[in-house]
C-alpha cells in the first residue's frame, strides 16, 4: 500500500469515527435536552406549590447551605459539547487527508462537498451557539448534519481518485468552497426558521398538550430563533452569491460562456433568489413573522434539491457527482 493509499484510508476512518463521536454528542445533548426539560417543570410545580427549590434548606435557621451541585443534564451538555468539538476536528482532518491522498483540493465529488458543507455547518453552529442557553438547538442542527453525512458515507462516497479533466482548474477550491461553506450556513439557518415555526405554533404555556409542544417549549424565545435565522442567512446570502458568480466565470473560462441555464445553474440561481426574498420580507412589515421564516425553508428545500436531485437524478454539465 502505498502513501497515497494510506492517507486515504487513514481520510475513510478520520470520517467514521467524526460521524461516531457527532452521534455520541448528539445522545449527550438530547439527554441534557430532556433533563432540563424535567427539571423545569419540577421548579414550576413547586413554585406552584409556594416552595422554591432551595426553600427547604434556607428555612431552617443556622444550617449552612451548600453550594449547589450542578444539574447532571448540564454536566451531559457540557460533555456534549467537548465532545462536539472532537467531531468537528475529526470532520476536518478527513477533508484534508482526503486532499493529501489525491494530491488535489478535495472538493472533486458530491461525498466530499457534502462532508465539507457539514463542517462549515458546525463551525457555524459552534459560533453561534456555544453559549449554554442555545445550547438545546444543538440537538436540531446535529439531526440534519448526521443524516447528510451518513448519506456522503454510504450513497455519495467515492474512493479516492483524481477528478476528471473539466476540474482540473484552480477555480476548483474557489467556486466549491464558497458554495460548499455558504450551504453549511443555510443548513443552520434552515434549522432555526424551522424552530422558529415551531415555538410560534407553541408558544410558553403550551406545555402538556402533545409532543411537539413539550419539544417546543425547551427552545429559546421565537425572536431568539428568528434573529439567528436572519444573522445566519446575511452571512449565507453574500457567500452563496460569489460562488454563484465565480461559478460564471468559470464557466466563461471552461466552456465559452458565462450562463447556459444549465439544471444546476438555474437551480442555484432560484435558490439564491429565494434567500434575496426571505432577506427582503424580513425587513418588510408584516412579513416579519412565519410567512418570512416559510419562505427561508423554501431556500433550505431548493438547497436540497439542487444537491440530490440535480445532482444525482438530471443529466448536466454539472454531471460531477463521482458516484459509484
């Protein structure tokens, strides 16, 4: 076996195990999720009961009262969270070993685009929501994460080879990294407008009626969710937008002209004008609540579309899936 060989297997297991340690972190992070859960309701019952939950202790004169020892479903999150960034390094070093082993920028098929755009969703997430108070959408944005990557591993995975003729370029790593990082960061805005929905179909005080209501109320506010689908989408949109118009350069570059309306160019083209939309009802009043949040999970939706369907269903100039 030579180098080569090695750094692509040593890329294979760097993958499983980042897709192991996600799904560990995600069993941590729902396990916090339901223990904060309970333990909210505990402390409303016993407001409702008069008490407090120091109450006890506090009433009884000259006892000294210890110091709190913290909930066991934060200490979960906590190790959720260490173990998060474990998962993230393990995603990225997959992406560089696969370079390495290919003597090129790994970005050639849809396995490596799609592990790419998934770590550029958890950087994303670990941006924004590494405060412990947001830390209960961590479990949302792994859902999604975990099921593209299990995806890239089985159905889109491709062994380790050289890319054909028409990507041999050094827009390569330009064009497809923009596009790549710019869908990480809608996939976390998509999470959020969907959560988004959900907290304003349950609002505080739903509790008791149904799953998704118990779901719901562990959530941050709505305006909470709906500022970070915004903040999200203004860094998508701009990102998404270059990789679109250096994907036309390329192309003027590649095949002698900038636009051909080819099924992957126009799909981009929709999705990116769906975003500009949503940014735009956004700022519009009375397009500020769901009817906005509605129209950025249609852009999430084309995202996906553009991915799998054009990807691998319609026959293209775009045709680079590199599946099996």
């Amino acid at each position: 076996m030579n180098s080569n060989e090695t750094l692509a297997q040593y890329s294979d297991w760097a993958f499983r195990s980042a897709f192991a340690v996600l799904v560990l972190a995600l069993v941590l992070l729902i396990v916090q999720y339901a223990s904060k859960r309970a333990r909210s309701v505990q402390e409303k019952e016993l407001v409702t009961a008069g008490g407090s939950p120091q109450a006890t202790s506090a009433s009884v004169p000259g006892r000294v009262i210890d110091q709190p020892k913290k909930p066991l479903g934060d200490r979960f999150g906590g190790m959720g969270a260490a173990v998060l960034i474990v998962g993230v390094v393990l995603t990225f070093a997959s992406i560089v070993l696969r370079g390495f082993a290919t003597s090129r920028f790994p970005l050639g098929n849809m396995y490596e685009f799609v592990t790419m755009a998934c770590g550029a969703a958890l950087v994303v997430a670990l941006i924004f929501l590494w405060k412990p108070a947001y830390r209960s959408m961590w479990a949302f944005v792994l859902v999604p994460v975990l099921i593209l990557m299990f995806l890239a591993g089985t159905v889109l995975y491709s062994d380790a080879a050289p890319v054909v003729p028409a990507l041999r370029s050094y827009w390569l790593p330009i064009h497809v990294t923009i596009v790549s990082v710019g869908s990480g960061v809608f996939l976390v805005a998509g999470v959020a407008s969907l959560l988004f929905l959900l907290r304003m179909r349950y609002p505080d005080g739903a509790e008791g009626k149904g799953f998704l209501a118990r779901v719901a109320e562990r959530l941050p506010d709505a305006q909470t969710l709906d500022r970070l689908a915004y903040k999200t989408t203004i860094i998508g949109f701009p990102l998404f937008g270059a990789g679109v118009i250096l994907g036309a350069i390329w192309a003027e570059a590649a095949w002698g002209r900038f636009w051909g309306w080819d099924p992957k160019e126009t799909v981009s083209f929709i999705a990116w004008v769906i975003y500009a939309a949503y940014l735009h009802a956004r700022a519009t009043s009375g397009w500020r609540d769901t009817r906005a949040a509605w129209i950025n999970v249609a852009g999430f939706v084309a995202m996906l579309f553009n991915l799998f369907i054009i990807n691998m269903v319609v026959s293209g100039l775009h045709s680079y899936a590199g599946l099996n």
